[in-house]
C-alpha cells in the first residue's frame, strides 16, 4: 500500500488500487472490509446519516443499507477525479437496488420500490487510508423514488404544502 497523505500529491495508481477495493466491499456489504479502508478516526458524511467518526459507525452504516436493499450495487458510471492539487479524490458513483428491508434509522418500513442513485465521493487519505468521506447525492430524488415525498405537482405535494402553511400560520400566532 502507498502512504499517502493530503499533504501529498495523490498517486493514481493508488487511487485505482483503492477505488477497486472501497467497491468491492461495498458490493460484497462488508462492512467490516470497509471499515479496514478508513483510518481509527475517520470523518464520515452521508446525507442519510449526517457525520460520524470511527470505523464502527462506518461498518454499521453498511450494513444499515443492506437490510434497507438487500441486493444494492454500486458501479462507477466514469472515472474518478483528481483534485487539481492532487490532495483529494472526487469519485463518481451509481447504486441500483430495490427497498425490501426497513430504512432504520429512521423507521420507514419496505416500499418495494427499485432505486436509482447517483452521488459522488470526496475522499481525503491519511498513510493510505480514507482519513475524510463525504458522500453527496439527491437525498430528496431518493425518497421520491421511495414513494416517501410525493412528486412535484401532485395532490400529494399540494396537500404538503396546505399542511406546512397551515402549520406555519400557527406558529406565527
């Protein structure tokens, strides 16, 4: 393995190495293989889960997400980036599964309904290990693809939109 750090410029030969390795243990939903790919006190952002720190929060988002869709995959829809400075890595991601298991935290129980995701990562490395993650993606996109939010221009939405107004005239009271 190459020591890398953000200070250095980042190899692309390790960067493959790498990305080859975080899919891998993602679509094996190893958590535990993922977890071993960042460092003790990783900084983790998923809009999902917001941030946490550690590799054991990490190993269990992981496995949150294969109770939620069970058969997920990812691929990478085109190469990875790097960062014009070399310290950092913007990587392109596509997750296809369907919702048969319960999204908990926080409680939605199985739609049923496939999936579509599209985001992308940041990564930052410390002595070659994920030091920095932060996961971007349509969080709203993926709940409408839930059947959690409805679509826009729906009676759904319109009867949303009644009730938070409604809501907001109270509070203004």
């Amino acid at each position: 393995m190459t020591d890398t750090t953000t200070a250095e410029r980042l190899d692309p030969a390790f960067v493959a190495d790498f990305s080859q390795r975080w899919l891998e243990a993602w679509n094996k939903h190893d958590g535990d293989a993922l977890a071993q790919l960042v460092t003790e006190d990783v900084e983790f952002t998923d809009p999902a889960i917001g941030t946490v720190h550690g590799r054991a929060p990490v190993a269990e988002w992981v496995r949150q997400c294969g109770r939620a869709f069970p058969d997920y995959v990812f691929e990478e829809p085109e190469p990875f980036y790097l960062a014009s400075d070399g310290s950092k890595v913007i990587a392109p991601w596509r997750m296809r599964g369907t919702n048969t298991g319960p999204i908990d935290p926080p409680g939605f129980a199985p739609t049923g309904r496939p999936v579509v995701l599209e985001g992308v990562d940041h990564w930052w490395f410390r002595d070659g290990l994920l030091s920095r993650y932060r996961a971007d993606y349509d969080t709203n996109g993926l709940l409408r693809q839930l059947g959690l939010v409805p679509e826009p221009g729906s009676r759904g939405e319109r009867a949303m939109v009644g009730l938070q107004r409604l809501a907001a005239r109270f509070r203004r009271s």
